[in-house]
C-alpha cells in the first residue's frame, strides 16, 4: 500500500506541533526562571529536564523530515517549509 503525501503530511505536522509545545514550554520556563545567574540546582533541574523532555519531538521531527525527504527525493527544506505552512507557522524569511 503506498503511503499518501498528505497522510505524511498530517504525520509531519503533527510532530512540528510537538516541537512548538515543547518550545513554546521551555520559553514560559525561562520566562518564569529569569536570569540564569541566579537559578537554584532545583531551578538548573527543573531546565534541564525540560530540555530533555524537548529534544524528543525536535528529533523525531527532524529525523522524519530526513527520513521522508530521502524516501521520495524531495528537498528536505522545501518539504520542512511545507510542513511549517501546514502548521499556520509564519515562513522563516529564507523560506520566501
């Protein structure tokens, strides 16, 4: 059975979803934080589990945009961009 763009793309945009929570999460913290001179250990703590709990979406997504892209031969930054429109993400300025 051969595999849709657009259910991939809804695959892929899902995990750009993923990412933006987990971005959107870990400046709240830093928000929240403030400066990072006077962070506690239980401060340096609480980041860096955020941070690892981060780095999961961002890897599947990247893995999957590489994955994908090399499957079907598409660009990977043409297929990212189109993930990031599908999304509602406003395009980077290298992407117009």
């Amino acid at each position: 059975m051969e595999i849709e763009l657009s259910d991939v793309l809804d695959e892929l945009v899902e995990l750009q979803e993923a990412t933006d929570e987990a971005q959107a999460e870990l400046t709240r913290l830093q928000e929240e934080l403030g400066d990072t001179a006077h962070w506690t250990d239980e401060q340096h703590v609480t980041w860096r589990d955020a941070w690892e709990d981060a780095r999961e979406p961002w890897w599947l997504l990247d893995t999957a945009l590489e994955q994908y892209a090399d499957t079907t031969g598409l660009d990977r930054d043409e297929l990212e961009a189109m993930v990031r429109k599908a999304a509602g993400l406003v395009p980077r300025p290298d992407e117009e």
